[in-house]
C-alpha cells in the first residue's frame, strides 16, 4: 500500500494540524511515521542481530543453557518490573529528550557490552539494555497516534509492524554472517549504530509529547468530524508538541487499563495466549533439528515465512478500518488462528509442511498486533498512552518469561512434538476462556456508542429546530 501526498506540504506539523483545523480535518503527520518506522526497522534489525550474535558466542564460549536462559530473561523483565515509572516518565517527560538521552545511553552501553567477555556481565548489561527499550517502546507507541489521524492509525499501525517486521527479518542472517567472519564484538557495535537511529529519529521527529517545549504558545483546533480532539497545538520553528485525544471512553477522566472493559479483557486475553503460545518460541527450533531432521536453514526460513504473513495479516486488519468493538472481534480472531497455526505445527510429517502451517499461524500474528496497538492509541487518553502501552509491554513480557519457564519444564519431562501442541491447544483454551468477556464488552461498546450516535443526532435536530424557529421571527432583511 502508498500514501499519496499533497504536492503543497506545510513546513511544519503544527502549520498542517492549523490550516486542516479550519477546514475541519486534522491532517497526518505520514513524515513523522515513516521516520518512527525507519527508526524501528534499523533498531529491531539491531536487536535481533545482537540477539543472534550473542546466543551464538555463549555456546562458543561454552556458557550452558542457565546462561542462555538468564540472558534471555534479562531482556524481557525490566519492561515487567519498571513499567510503574517508565509509563509515567514517558507521558510526563519531553519524549525527544527521552528518546535522544535514552538512544545515547543505550548505543553506550552496547559499545560495552562488545568489550567484555564474563556471562554475568553480559547478563547485567544486557538488562540494561532492555531497561532503556522499556522508556523507548511506550514512548514511541505513544507518539504514534498524535502523529495521525484516528481513521489512519490502523496503517501507521501496519507501517510501523512492516517496519519492525522487515528488521526482524534480516537480522538472523545479518548476525550468523557478521558472527562468522568477524567474531562477536561487530555485530554488538552495529547494535550500538541502531541506537543511534533511534536518537536521530527522536530529533527528527516533529510531533513531541510531554513537557511544553519553551517559549511556545498553545494554538488549539478541534475536529468534530474524525472525533479527533487536538488539545493543544505549541509550535516554534522545527517544533511541534501535539496532544491528541480520541472521542469516547477515551477522553473519560480517570481512565486507566483496568477500568476500560474493553481494553482490560483483550490484554488479559493477549497476556494469556502468549502465556500458553511463546512455548512454541522455545520448542520450535529443536522441532525442526531433531524431531523432523532438518537443517537450520529450513528453520531460519520457516521463521521467514511466520514473519512475512504477519506482515500480510496486519495490512489486512488496517485496511478494514474497524470501530473499537470491531478490534476487539478482529483480535479474537486473530489469536484464535494463531493458535490454530501452532496447535497444527505439532502434526505436520515433514519440515515442508509448516510453510502453510506458518502462513496460517503468521497472518493471525500480525492481526494481533495492530489490532492491539490500534485498539489500546485510540481508547488511551493522550496524556495516559505512555502508561498504558507500559502497562500492555509489561503484560507482554511477562507472559513471554512464563512461557519460556514452562517451555523448560515440559521440555524436560515430554517430548517436543507434545510441547508445541500443548503451546498451541494451551493457546485456543485460553482464547476460548476470554472470548465471552471480550464479546460482552464488545456489545457494551457497541450499545454506548449507538446510544452516543442518537443523542447526538437528536441534539443536532433540536439545534436546527431551533434556529429555524429563530430565522423565523426574524424581519427579512
């Protein structure tokens, strides 16, 4: 999919949201996301090629599989453990100082992580390498819906999932090559280029949340028509400081994950399927060795395939554009065939036979994540998105370390093909156990906003009834 252009482009995004505000649209900032996705494709291309690199020099080095565990869970719990201040300081702080201080300090310590050689150090640095991604994921996460209409975040959503999806993709190759010619020390300094990216982008990027840059005045707009609230609108030359907030529940005081039905039941329900299904991230690779015998070259594509269907599956949920309650539908959905596709990895005779399986299984994944995004920036108040993709993160990561600790314990007591299909139908128990929360929630949803659609509807009558009877006794002119 392209986005087309206006030949004229403001100079600046406030210039943009000010001259749509009068003609009662509220323009897309596209620039700005393209930037946030590049960024995101060079920093996830980083992360998994460090990853990669690093899995391959601890087995060299002959670090045994605590090692490789400990490192793995190093990287995913500080998001879980942080996320009480890294969702505040991502609403409160100036989000192009978050992200240049936090780029800087990361690239930093992935310069030290290249130079020492100790699996405990490598363990500890590595933890502070994921403390800086829990600050830098909800502070992007939350930029992205100021940075577009509501209607467009689906496909800044997409863009942003492509982007991630293409890095992720390169990386394994990237990292096994740079490992092999070079050793381990050149793909943790290209990790530390990524970062790098990841300070240029925040910059670069004109849409800032958080503190009031200074000197600048607030020109607000608002636009009824997309139920897109622009509170503020503070620019100054290459700035811009937006805050946008969605109409609905979402502009309700007080609003928190738990409180919104809707939000609340689909992260517990995502939380719970990736519980049950990341056993199949662990399983996987011994699956395709050792059970069906075959190279790691057919598990690296396999991996390829499961990444380039998520990418399909995610367009497809951006291009229907969906209300809220419509998400939720879509994001049930999308777990549910994910799970299908790894409950039908554990029958497949021959190594051939996942590649249809990962299609099934990748269109699903990539469903889930743009389904959740969207969902979670177009219900999250502007000030609250930082919390509330912390919160989600934290959700994540720590139903993925749940997982990983279960994946080693069956591993160890059964054989690979029952893991992966206890991942899968662990997957559809627990997507089948929330489906009846989410579905009454999607129904309030529903009911809240044809209720909202005739008060309004009724309003705007009486309106006119009204200024007609004035008109009426009026003298002509």
């Amino acid at each position: 999919m392209s986005f087309i252009f206006s030949r004229r482009r403001p100079e600046r995004v406030g210039e943009a949201l000010a001259e749509s505000g009068r003609s009662g649209r509220v323009a897309s900032g596209w620039a700005d996301v393209y930037l946030a996705s590049g960024a995101r494709a060079v920093s996830s291309c980083g992360d998994f090629l460090a990853a990669t690199a690093l899995m391959l020099g601890l087995q060299q080095r002959g670090a045994g599989g605590f090692a490789v565990a400990a490192v793995l869970i190093a990287a995913a719990a500080p998001p879980v453990l942080l996320v009480r201040w890294t969702g505040r300081l991502a609403d409160r702080a100036d989000s192009r100082l978050l992200l240049v201080a936090t780029g800087l300090a990361q690239a930093a310590v992935c310069v030290m992580l290249a130079f020492v050689s100790g699996p405990v150090a490598v363990i500890a640095l590595v933890a502070v390498l994921a403390a800086g991604l829990a600050v830098t994921q909800p502070c992007l996460s939350a930029l992205l819906p100021s940075m577009i209409r509501s209607e467009d975040l689906p496909r800044a959503m997409a863009l942003s999932q492509t982007a991630g999806s293409v890095g992720m993709m390169l990386a394994p190759a990237l990292g096994g090559l740079l490992m092999g010619r070079f050793g381990l020390r050149v793909p943790l300094l290209a990790d530390a280029g990524s970062y790098l990216a990841i300070a240029a982008a925040g910059r670069l990027i004109r849409t800032r949340r958080g503190a009031t840059p200074r000197g600048a005045t607030p020109r607000p707009h608002r636009a009824t028509a997309d139920r897109v609230d622009v509170a503020s609108v503070r620019s100054e030359p290459h700035q811009c400081h937006i805050d946008a907030a969605d109409g609905g529940s979402a502009g309700r005081s007080g609003w928190t994950v738990r409180r919104d039905p809707l939000v609340r039941s689909a992260v517990l329900l995502v939380g719970a399927v990736v519980a049950a299904a990341s056993l199949v991230n662990v399983a996987e690779v011994f699956f395709v060795r050792n059970t069906l015998h075959s190279t790691a070259g057919m598990y690296g594509l396999m991996e390829s395939v499961w990444i380039s269907a998520s990418v399909a599956g995610g367009w497809w949920v951006a291009r229907r554009r969906p209300s809220d309650a419509g998400l939720a539908v879509l994001l049930l959905g999308s777990l549910g065939l994910t799970c299908l596709g790894v409950a039908l990895m554990a029958s497949v005779p021959a190594v051939g036979w996942l590649a249809p399986v990962s299609v099934l299984g990748g269109l699903g994944n990539g469903g889930v994540n743009v389904a959740a995004g969207t969902l979670l920036g177009r219900r999250a108040p502007a000030a609250l998105r930082g919390r509330a993709f912390a919160v989600f993160g934290a959700v994540v990561n720590g139903a993925t370390v749940a997982g990983f600790l279960l994946a080693g314990v069956l591993l160890a007591v059964a054989p690979v093909r029952v893991t992966i299909a206890a991942a899968g139908l662990g997957g559809l128990a627990a997507t089948a156990a929330f489906a009846l929360p989410v579905l009454r929630a999607t129904a309030r949803e529903r009911q809240a906003t044809t209720r909202e659609r005739r008060a309004t509807t009724r309003e705007r009558r009486a309106t006119g009834r009204r200024a007609g009877a004035a008109a009426a006794g009026r003298p002509l002119q």
